[in-house]
C-alpha cells in the first residue's frame, strides 16, 4: 500500500515510516520540510494523491487555547485532500483519557480532532495513546525550582515513543477501525514516583515534592491518564530507561 505519513519527519511520524517500509509498504513522509503546510494546505492534494492511507501525526505548536484553531483547520484540510485524492482510509493519533479532561485546553483539542475525523467523509482509525517516556524530561523541566521538582501522584502508564510508532503502523496498515484503539504501557506509577525514578537514574540530586497543585497534569483527577482495557506495548520503564 501507499502510505502518506504527514507529520512523517518527526518522533514518532519517522518511525511509523521506517516500520511500514520495513513491512513492505511504500511509506512516504511529509512535512513543512517537504512543502506541505496542513494549515495553509500548501502541497497536500500533491501529497495524498493516489494514497491509500494517509496518517496524520501533526501536532498543535502550542498547548493553550489557541490549539483547537490548529486541529480545526489542519483536519478540514487534510480530509478535503484526502477525500478529493480517495483515500481509503484516514488514521491520527490521540491521547487516552482525552475526553475526560474538560480544563486542558489542549485535551478538548484532541477530542475536536477525533471529532472531526468521525465526521468526515474518509473511514477513520484513532488511536489512542498514553503519555509518551520520551515526555518525562520535559514533565520534570515545567516545575522545577532549584533543586526541586514538584509533581502531582496522578497516576500515569508511559509508553514508549518506539512502541507507539509500531501500534500506528499497525493500524495503518490494516482495515479501518471507524473507532478507537487505545494503547499503554505495561507499568502504572504515580507521577512524582516516576519524577524520582528518572532523577535517580540519571544520578540528579534534585528532590520531587508531591504536590497535587502543580503543573499540567494536576487537573487530571483519578486515573484518567491510565487505561487497564488498553493494549499493552512491551517496553517497560526501566528498560526504556537503561
């Protein structure tokens, strides 16, 4: 099959790539690098032409209320193109618990997607991820003060980014599932346990100070940012780690 990755360049869009070329797909990436702009729709109808699949891992550049404006447009872009190219099948990638999450901006986005995907002309397939390991330097960086890190004990199930590419490729690859496909890690910890694991792996004698008030992942009540039902990857934290 032919394969549009947009997003295709960046952590997980280059390793969907080289895991369905390695599969036998004709796998292509697309980005701004290559001449395409979901928001301007600059190059998209050049880039889906003939696709049987497109996978869009494009990402909002911010976290704020201006994300719903980037997933609002760069979605109607890529379904007109997609539809207008006849394309079979139409795959993102979104956030378990998104829609559980009314205070962070950024998680409404990710539902207005999913949303619009639904409801679009293309057969669709979500996949649904939790946080990514990769994440966790820049979970520590957003509270940390000197020489300590605050973090709230939500609970959460990190995937590795190398796990969450194969699951995309997967699904791509195969019949579209009109609905979601949640995946996790194998592990659940709470988040300031996870700060502490990281810090001491990395020999950093900065201290992790539970505290329900900070950061972003302080609004997520309960375990949303977990997901028993889910598929579990492989890849557990300390070997991800090490």
């Amino acid at each position: 099959m032919k394969i549009a990755v947009i997003g295709g360049t960046g952590l997980i869009g280059s390793q969907v790539v080289n895991d369905l070329t390695a599969a036998g797909h004709e796998a292509v990436p697309h980005s701004k690098s290559t001449g395409v702009d979901v928001i301007s729709g600059q190059g998209l109808d050049q880039a889906l032409a003939g696709a049987d699949v497109v996978v869009n891992l494009t990402n909002s550049p911010t976290f704020d209320e201006a994300s719903p404006a980037f997933f609002q447009t760069s979605m109607d872009n890529l379904l007109a193109a997609a539809h207008k190219g006849g394309v079979g099948h139409f795959v993102i990638l979104s956030i378990v618990g998104a829609d559980q999450v009314p205070e962070l901006d950024y998680y409404q986005a990710k539902v207005l997607q999913e949303k619009i995907l639904a409801a679009g002309p293309v057969p669709y397939s979500i996949v649904r991820a939790t946080q990514f390991m990769e994440f966790m330097e820049a979970v520590l960086s957003w509270t940390a003060d000197g020489d300590t890190v605050r973090l709230p004990a939500t609970p959460i199930q990190p995937i590795a980014a190398e796990d969450v590419a194969n699951a995309v490729a997967q699904v791509a690859a195969g019949a579209p599932l009109n609905g979601i496909h949640n995946i996790a890690g194998p592990e659940i910890f709470s988040l300031d346990e996870l700060g502490r694991i990281t810090l001491s792996h990395k020999g950093d004698n900065r201290t992790v100070v539970t505290d329900p008030a900070a950061g972003m992942f302080a609004v997520v009540k309960g375990d949303v940012l977990t997901d028993k039902n889910a598929h579990l990857a492989p890849t557990r934290y300390a070997d991800w780690l090490s």
